[in-house]
C-alpha cells in the first residue's frame, strides 16, 4: 500500500509517501509547499490546496493520514483553515484519510527510538527518528516538515492495513492497540458500567473517512 502523509503548515507544509509493501527505502518521495506570510490568507490556502491535489494525482497514493490541528487551548484558526482546504482536496480526489493528532504521531515515533512515555519528542527527534527507520541512507537532507509527514504516512500505513484486515491484531505495537483499539469502562458516576469505544477504529466519519466510497 502506498500512504501519503500530511503535515499542514502554511509555511512549509511538508508531505511523504510511504510504500508499505516494501521492506527498505520505503519513503518514495518527499517534500514541502511553501507560502509567504505577505501573500493573502485565501491565496495561501488555495496554494496548498491546489499542491496538494497536484501531489495526489502525480504519486497517486493507495490511502492518505493527515496530521489534524490541535483545538481547545492551542486553537489556532489559521492551522484550522487549512486543515479544512486540505481535507476538501481529500474529499474531492476520493482519497480515504485517517486523521493523526500531533500527540499520535509522536508515539509512534517515540516508540521506534526507544524512548521513555515522558519523553517530549522535538523536531531534531521526529528527523531522527525517521533517518533510523527508512531515511538513513537518502542522499539529500530534509526538514521536520517532513520526517512529521513521513511519520504520519507510517502510522497510516499500519492503520489502514489493520482496516483492511492484512495486518493481525497480535502485530500491534502497544501504542498502536491504544490509538486503534481503545475501549474505556466508566467505573463511577452515572455512567458507571458503560463501555465508550474511543479508538480510531470505532470512529468513521469522526477520525477517518471513506472518500473512495462517496
């Protein structure tokens, strides 16, 4: 399966495409879309939108994550508005999309390098973590842009080959049964005794979505 990656940004939004059916130099293309502050914020999103539809249609990918914004105090409308752009680009390819909180992807990354749950993984850290699992041999350097794109791509590969029943459930990681697979039992309250599914899996049309299908 071929995954495109997404990491929004109106600066350098940062895109990877990640072939999980090979077994080294997965990561088949990388790279960003670029906007400067002193262009209108339409024009900017109308830019990364059209980038984005470009990328998806020269690449042609199987299955897309996206990395979503953060909300409540971290709130940021302009990260907001592009995410929604992006996401109509998604919708009008027909590309299924899997959305990854910031959080998420830097499990994922954490896990991979061994890394202790405290740990906070900072830029220099996703680029390292992503050169120690495909990237170490490419001849040309790259940003945090997109070692944070080449993580989402890597965490939606396995999501959507877990989806499509290719990958077993005993071949989770444990941050993978976490985010794909929660269950929560209330104890206490009104609530006691109720079972509220919160993974990814049990959330179509709130955290993935079948655009293929639409």
């Amino acid at each position: 399966m071929r995954v495109l990656g997404l990491d929004p940004s109106l600066t350098q939004f940062g895109w990877a495409v990640h072939n999980t059916r090979l077994s080294t130099n997965r990561c088949e293309a990388r790279g960003r879309f670029q906007t400067v502050a002193k262009d209108t914020f339409v024009d900017r999103y109308v830019h990364m939108r059209e980038s984005l539809r470009g990328i998806i249609r020269q690449h042609k990918p199987d299955r897309v994550g996206i990395e979503s914004p953060v909300f409540k105090e971290l709130y940021s409308e302009g990260m907001y508005g592009l995410f929604l752009y992006s996401c109509e680009a998604l919708k009008g390819e027909k590309m299924d999309t899997i959305f990854f909180s910031p959080k998420q992807v830097k499990a994922h990354a954490r896990l991979h390098l061994q890394r202790p749950d405290w740990w906070e993984m900072k830029k220099p850290d996703m680029v390292e973590a992503a050169k120690g699992h495909d990237l170490a041999d490419h001849p040309t350097a790259f940003n945090h842009n997109e070692a944070d794109a080449y993580w989402v791509s890597v965490a939606s590969g396995r999501f959507w080959e877990f989806w499509d029943g290719v990958l077993p459930i005993d071949e989770l990681t444990p941050v993978e049964r976490d985010q794909f697979l929660r269950v929560h039992t209330y104890q206490r309250g009104k609530h006691a005794g109720e079972v509220r599914k919160s993974g990814m899996l049990y959330r179509e049309d709130d955290r993935f979505f079948l655009w293929s299908q639409a």
